[in-house]
C-alpha cells in the first residue's frame, strides 16, 4: 500500500433524498486528472435505468444498489462455471437480507425467498444472469424498489415496468473491477481519517476446512458429504458480503435463516433460529398445513410456490468468529431444543479444573421440536480460548464441527502453536 494517495471527488448527481427525508443527499464519483477514475458506467444515473424513470434515487436506493452488485456480480463470478450459476440477491437497507444459487434464475429466486418472505418487500433484488419473464412474474407479486440484471428477456421489461416507481436498471456494462475502484477497501472513520483495507479474496472450504468434533477423528474436510461441504463454501463466500456479528444457516445453495449484524454472536445465533423457524423451509420440513399457513400470512405467496425445495432439509451453520462463550454455540447448534438436559440445567462441563453447569437463559426444549432444524455441521474459525469447553461439549452431544482452517494450520493448532486460528469473516460498516 503506498503511503501517499490523492483522490478528487466530483459530483454527478442530486438524490431525491437522503437516509431520512428531511435530510439532502448527492452523489460523488473519484476523478483522476479530470478522468473518471473508474472508467466505470454510471449505473445510478437514468441512462442505464430501462424502467418509466418517474424519479431520481435516494439514499437507500444507491445503497441497496450497490449491495446488489458487489454480491451478484462477486458470486456470479465465483460459481461462474459450477452447477448453479444463478446468482439471486436482495438488498433492504443498504445490506443483503437473502442470498441464493441455483442451477436455473427462478429456482435460485425462489430459495432465496424460502429463507425470508419479509425482509426483501421493498428492496431491490440483483441478479447475474439475464432476468427471465418467469423471474419477472415472481418479482411482480411483490412491492420491491427495484431490479438490476444485465440483460432483460423479452416482455420483462414491460411486466415490471407497469409499475412506474420500479427501476429496472442494466447492469452489463459493470464489471467486477468496477465495484472496488481503488482495488481495496477505504472506509471513512471521525476526524478526517480513512482506514485502508486488502479487499477479501473468495473462500474455498477444500483448501480451507478440517472437521475437528463428530467425524471419528478424521479431520479431512472431503470426508463429508459432498452436499454438505458445498453449502460450507458458498456460506463462506456468501459471509463476505453480511454484516457482523454473524450466524446463518445455508441449505442447498441458500441462506435458511440469518442472523446479522448483532452485537454479540448468542443474539446473532438467536436470531438466525428465529428467522429459520418462520421460513418456508421450516413449513417444508414439517409440511403441516398450519405450519405453512402461518409461514405464508399476508404474503403473496403459496405452498405450491415453493414445491421445487429440495427435501430434506440438510443444514450448515455458519459462523463469521469464534464462539467466545457456550451460549452461542448451544443456541446455533440448537442442541438445547432436542435435549432435555439443557432445560433441566443437567449439562455440565470442564473448564479447565473446575467442572460447571451450563445455565440457559430459558428453556428451549421441546418435545416435537423439528430435528431437521438441527444444523448437521457447524461452522467457525476455531482457535479462541472458547475452545476448550465449546470443543468437548461438541462431542459430548456428537456435534460435527469445522473449523475454516488449512490443515496446515490446523496441525500448528492441535500442537498448542500461538496464533493458530482459523479464517474470520468480519464485515463491518464504521459510523
């Protein structure tokens, strides 16, 4: 990184507002010698918008843009040439909220909506492939701001476009070194000052996974089912684009349940379980009438919408740090819903040389509990001083645990080696 940079803004648009009405927003873009410095489209600007452009964007909508982007053009470059291509995101409040992949546009659309019927209303939703006119029908069902896709089939426009606050904007002439111009991250902080950062590159769970706990000592991360580490490696490349404290829950190519930005990883946990307990996922696991019935109230949808999920539900959980203390990784496993134990305040564990009871804040068990909302591995960087009771408490209860560590790294750690942790995938955004 060099220590002298120069960067000239330039203004290039008034927005219709800023985060808060009252409040006056406009765009800037980097110039270098009277240059765009990003030789990029000015894709917030109407030339790229294909929708009846009745109004300039605000705020959140460049936001929510931009999100849209940096995750469905990241993506879609990174599953490119894999199975499933389809790269679905949606962005509310300048953050995704759902993210999918899937071998066709509509099934990845309808995953991601699988995992939260809520949060997308009124968002804009990114795609990487051109939208198709079945993915504009499942669009037009709901009120969302907006659609970006780099091409647009035929009648798809028109179908969105009936609805004149839409945007509908073409994102072919964006390209992946278009949405880090300087080719790393720069993050203003008070006092004038910036912090610069490496941009993160993608994460691969065969290079950078061992098994640690429920896989008879066998710490190869090939070990396990093929689904399984697939899920393991879209959620870690779907992490680098979510806000932390995070804990979320991937099956077949999607998010199931998120749990975001929090300011401690327990609630993280709480509220990735929450959120997976009223998705459409949790209705197709148990598949009872009113389980689905209160999944789909007052949304657009229907059972039959979503028939194409895959069953069963086989999930990973993912966490973006360590478990510092046992509450969060109890609450992400969701051990303490299928044992009894837990709710009884029976479980007991080592720390160091003191045996203790765990003690839940309540309890969480439940006889009917649906078992496939267990997680069938959990997901974490390994190496805090949590380690010690998360660990055996993992095996007590035969809980299959990875740590996005190489096995380099890995070896380091099991001989007790200072610094041997596993990859972090912290996403913050400074006040």
């Amino acid at each position: 990184m060099t220590k002298k940079k120069v960067i000239d803004l330039r203004h290039v648009l008034d927005l219709k507002g800023g985060e808060n009405s009252h409040l006056n927003a406009s765009l800037l873009t980097s110039v270098t010698g009277g240059l765009v410095h990003t030789l990029a489209p000015f894709i917030y600007g109407p030339s790229y918008d294909l929708g009846a452009k009745s109004r300039l964007p605000g705020w959140t909508n460049i936001g929510d843009i931009s999100a849209c982007l940096k995750t469905s053009i990241g993506l879609g470059e990174l599953y490119d040439d894999s199975p499933e291509p389809h790269i679905v995101v949606a962005s509310k409040h300048t953050r995704p909220v759902v993210i999918a992949k899937a071998k066709t546009q509509l099934d990845a659309l309808i995953k991601a909506m699988a995992g939260d019927l809520n949060s997308p209303f009124g968002g804009f939703f990114g795609f990487n492939t051109s939208l198709t006119y079945d993915t504009a029908e499942f669009l037009d069902r709901m009120f969302i701001e907006g659609v970006l896709a780099p091409s647009y089939e035929q009648g798809s426009v028109d179908k969105l476009k009936r609805v004149k606050r839409r945007f509908l904007i073409d994102s072919s002439d964006v390209k992946k070194e278009h949405l880090n111009v300087f080719g790393y991250s720069l993050q203003p902080v008070a006092n004038g000052c910036f912090i610069e950062q490496d941009l993160e590159p993608p994460f691969n769970a065969l290079e950078e996974c061992v098994v640690v706990t429920g896989n008879d000592e066998n710490s190869d991360i090939t070990s396990l089912d093929p689904q399984l580490i697939n899920d393991i490696d879209f959620a870690g490349n779907a992490a680098i684009y979510l806000g932390s404290n995070l804990v979320f829950y991937v099956h077949n190519g999607a998010i199931a349940g998120l749990g975001d930005a929090c300011g401690a990883r327990t609630v993280a946990a709480r509220k990735a379980r929450n959120m997976l307990e009223d998705s459409a996922y949790a209705a197709m696991s148990t598949d009872v009438k009113e389980n689905w019935e209160k999944v789909l109230y007052d949304t657009p949808f229907t059972e039959q919408d979503f028939s194409t999920l895959k069953r069963p539900l086989r999930l990973v959980a993912f966490s973006d740090a360590f478990f510092p203390k046992l509450d969060g990784f109890v609450e992400t496993s969701g051990i303490d819903r299928i044992h009894s134990s837990f709710g009884k305040r029976e479980v007991q564990y080592q720390e160091g040389d003191e045996i203790k009871t765990f003690i839940p804040k309540k309890d969480n068990h439940d006889i009917n509990y649906d078992e496939y909302l267990i997680p069938e591995v959990v997901v974490q960087p390994g190496g805090s001083n949590g380690d010690e009771v998360i660990i055996p408490m993992a095996d007590q209860f035969d809980v299959k645990m990875v740590f996005t560590m190489t096995p380099e790294i890995y070896e380091k750690y099991q001989i007790g080696e200072k610094g041997a942790t596993g990859r972090r995938f912290f996403g913050h955004t400074i006040m």
